[in-house]
C-alpha cells in the first residue's frame, strides 16, 4: 500500500493532520512541507469542564471515599486494557480501597471480565461498556486520575478530554502527547514497554495529592493552550478552504 499512498500524497493540493507524528510520517514519503497542515481535532470545553467530583459521584452511585481510576475506550488489543487490569492488581496492597472504572465496549470485554475474575478482582473494577458523551463527562469528573496503556495512538481526544475536566493523566508515550506534554510536569508520560514505571506513576499518584494537583492544573494549561475548541478547528479548516479557493484549487 506504500505505493498508492505515495502517489495520493503526490496528487493531493494540500495534506492536513491531527497529530504532528502523520506529518511527519508523510515527508518521509516526499511530501513538503508547505503542502501540509496541522489541525487538532477539537473538544467541546463546554462538556468536558471541571465539576464537584462528589456531585458527580453520587449522580453515579459510586463510593465517596474510594479513589477511582479511569478509562475510556474500545476494548481492542491495541488499548491493552489488560495491563491497566494487572496494575491495580499491583498496587492492590498500597491502595485496598481503589477501583478502576472502564467505561466502553469491544471485542475483549470477556476477556477482560475473566481476567479481573482470574485476579479476584472484580468487586473493584467496574465495566460501565459504552455511554454518551455528557455521561463520559460525569465519570471524568467522578475520577481522581485517568489512566491510558495504549500501544498505539494518534492524538488521543479521550486524554485531551480528561485533561479539560482536571483529571491527572498516566499514558503511555503514544501519537504526540509527547509534543505537547512535559513528563512529570503536566502528566506522567511513560515509555510503551515500562510497566513498571507504568505502576510506579500510578502509585504517585494515588498516594500523593501534590502531583494530582500539579498535572490538574498544569494539564488543564496546556490542553487549553495547544487544543482548539471544535469551532475553532472548524474555523482552520475553513481557512485552507477559502486559500485553496483564491489560488484556483
């Protein structure tokens, strides 16, 4: 398929991305740089805003004083839920009154059900399966961190989204977080294959409220900063339009 991409990638008057990793990406194949653009993809900082988290957790039913960790997404290999599954297992010792909450559906939702029962772990990990967005909303504000193990990504809207509502962030070092998010700073950013820094940093976070509330604050900055809202991505969009336009395109 090299080919056919090469030769769209030619033909094509402008490229535009999300993520700066695909631009990259497309150079390599020969494309310049003027041809091409970067275009987040836009939230809605409306919905996803910092709320009472003990107002939220009662519209949930969800215990007041356990700490709660979150995920958002499909359950595909590619998500590697399974580690996130592993890692409260870990840290089940330092943190007997911490739950996970997985919120989405997939194709490993079995799976995945058996394992946590495998690791008699199922009174504290919670499949919700799939919601609408403004209930997305409510489990973020719900939560004390977010947690994403992905071994793939391409800028991933679910960590900008959690950002936005306050949430403290553990990744992995996927799509182009890293372009835009200091480790250690603004988010515990990890390399793919290290879970047990993976741990670690969940750990940090779950015991010391001085991190949760520096990447609070410092990931809220920065997803503000480098994020446009979906009006203003629009907005870059109908730019390149008009451009193309004028210069009979």
């Amino acid at each position: 398929l090299k080919f056919l991409l090469k030769y769209t990638l030619k033909n094509c008057d402008y490229v535009t991305s999300n993520n700066k990793k695909h631009l990259e990406f497309f150079e390599e194949f020969g494309l310049s740089e003027d041809k091409m653009l970067y275009i987040p993809n836009g939230l809605d900082y409306e919905l996803f805003k910092k709320r009472d988290k003990f107002v939220a957790r009662k519209k949930l039913n969800l215990p007041l004083k356990d700490k709660i960790i979150l995920f958002v997404g499909h359950l595909i290999a590619v998500k590697r839920v399974e580690l996130l599954i592993l890692a409260l297992s870990k840290l089940s010792t330092k943190h007997p009154h911490t739950k996970l909450i997985i919120v989405g559906d997939g194709l490993l939702k079995s799976k995945l059900k058996e394992y946590t029962d495998e690791l008699k772990l199922s009174s504290r990990v919670l499949f919700v399966g799939s919601v609408k967005p403004q209930e997305v909303s409510v489990y973020m504000n719900a939560a004390d961190i977010f947690v994403l193990s992905s071994s793939s990504e391409g800028r991933p809207n679910v960590v900008l989204e959690a950002m936005a509502s306050g949430l403290p962030i553990v990744s992995t070092d996927v799509g182009d977080l890293s372009s835009f998010l200091t480790d250690s700073k603004d988010a515990f950013i990890v390399d793919l294959n290290n879970f047990k820094e993976f741990c670690s940093d969940v750990n940090k976070l779950l015991s010391e409220v001085k991190f949760r509330n520096r990447f609070s604050t410092n990931g809220f900055r920065v997803v503000r900063k480098s994020n446009p809202s979906w009006q203003e991505a629009a907005l870059e969009y109908v730019r390149l339009y008009i451009k193309l336009l004028k210069n009979g395109k």
